[in-house]
C-alpha cells in the first residue's frame, strides 16, 4: 500500500515520514508514496514532495492527515474525487466538517480518530464501561493539557473522552457538556460533563477523567511522553484499513475495542 503525507513537514507528518522510512512497515507492505507541503520543500532523502495535493492523491492508496480542519475539508472532497482511502487525526472538525466526512465514507474507507494512540483508545473505552456501571450521582470531571501552540480546547480526545462518558450513561453529550465556569456559577447540575483545560510548555497530551462519588474517587488518565505513538497508530490504523470497504471507522474499530 502506497502512503501520501499531507502536511509531511508538520509535528505528527514529520514523525509519519521518518517511520515509513526507517523500514520497519516494510513488513505490513506500507511504503511510502510521497507528501505534501505549502512549499515545494527541500528534500534530502529523496521521496516525492509536491505542492499539488492533487498529484499525492493520485500517486497514493491511503491518504493520512494530521493538518488542520480547513485543510482536511479539502483533502475529504479530494479523497472522494480519487477514491482514496484516508485516516484522519486532525482536530477541531465541526459539525460540518464530520458530516462531509460521514457522506465521503459512503465512497471511500476513512479512520476518523481524534487521538490514534492506542492507549487513549483503551481510556475511552473504559470511560464508557466506568460511566455505564457507576450511578449517575457520580459526577464526571475531564482535565486535558496540551503545549502552548495548540489552538483548539479542550482537545478532541477530552471531547472524545465527554462523548465515551454520555454515552455510557446513554445520554445525548451536547446537552450534557459543560464547557467553562466563572463568577457564581451556582450548585453544580447534576448529570454535567465539566471540562477543565491547561496550555504550556512542550506538554505532548495528558487526559484524565475524574469520577466523583461520595467519599471516594476514581481517576482514569493517560499521559504522552513521545509524539511518535500518534504516527505508529495512525500507521497501525493503514495497516488495518486495507481491504475495507467504504465506511466511517474509528480507532476502536482498528483495535477491536
């Protein structure tokens, strides 16, 4: 399978290049096909880089995406266009944007995951088990920090953490999810889903989800130490993708969670 890099000189698309070359997903047949970048960039190593994304569409099996929501609206419409597989672990998609995605998946086979890290994909499927047995008087706090140059809070795996939490309770998440306080906020509602956030430093990503009982507490977290676990799911989710047909899949479908 031929893998094209969008956005090949960003944090996570670095990462993707340097694995597919290192040799070690020759095994799983991924090869690396090319990326893109704004700017023709210069290349050292060799591999086809362009500006036309169009070109990388053409030249690849599997599109995988890490760029940013203007950017993967245009590489869905391109991946329908061409027939092109893709994973997708941009942030900070609207509503709009994840119904675009869910119309391109009746074309084309698409991993859609806010976080490819196969061990936040186990916290939120714990989530969802831990809120599903635990009584609703227990009350669900999520805590996230992230670097100081992300630009969207709180991160689309604390959101995927919120969502995991409603829908063990079997209740709808946007009406749940409780975004900021300040001032006299008042008795906290029950049933709220509150969200609580921090930016510095070079922090790779830390989740934890709070569940507060009556003389007692549990804590569910997972912390990134290395950006590199993002490129090896994502790369992990291609190696499962092949063969699928069109559909919109998740991390927990690649992991069988």
């Amino acid at each position: 399978m031929n893998i094209g890099i969008v956005g090949c000189n960003g944090r996570v698309g670095k990462l993707l290049i340097a694995e597919l070359l290192s040799g070690d997903w020759d095994k799983y047949d991924l090869k690396l096909s090319g990326g893109s970048a704004r700017h023709n960039l210069e290349n050292e190593s060799g591999y086809f880089i362009t500006d036309d994304k169009e070109e990388l569409f053409k030249r690849s099996d599997i599109i995988i995406d890490f760029t940013l929501p203007e950017g993967t609206s245009e590489h869905i419409k391109l991946a329908t266009k061409h027939e092109t597989a893709l994973i997708i672990g941009t942030t900070g998609l609207s509503v709009a944007d994840e119904n675009e995605l869910k119309q391109a998946a009746m074309h084309v086979p698409i991993v859609y995951a806010a976080n490819m890290s196969v061990g936040v994909n186990m916290l939120i499927a714990l989530v969802e088990k831990t809120a599903a047995r635990l009584e609703s008087d227990w009350d669900i706090e999520i805590f996230e920090a992230h670097h100081k140059y992300k630009v969207d809070a709180p991160s689309g795996t604390a959101i995927a953490l919120g969502k995991a939490a409603a829908t063990g309770r079997g209740n709808n998440f946007e009406n749940l999810a409780e975004y900021s306080r300040h001032g006299q906020t008042g008795v906290r509602e029950k049933g709220k889903i509150g969200f609580s956030v921090a930016r510095g430093g070079d922090v790779v990503g830390e989740h934890t989800v709070f569940f507060f009982g009556e003389g007692e507490r549990v804590e569910l977290s997972h912390k990134a130490t290395n950006r590199s676990l993002f490129a090896k799911g994502a790369l992990r989710a291609a190696t499962w993708l092949k063969g699928k047909n069109a559909g919109l899949y998740s991390m927990r479908d690649v992991l069988d969670l």
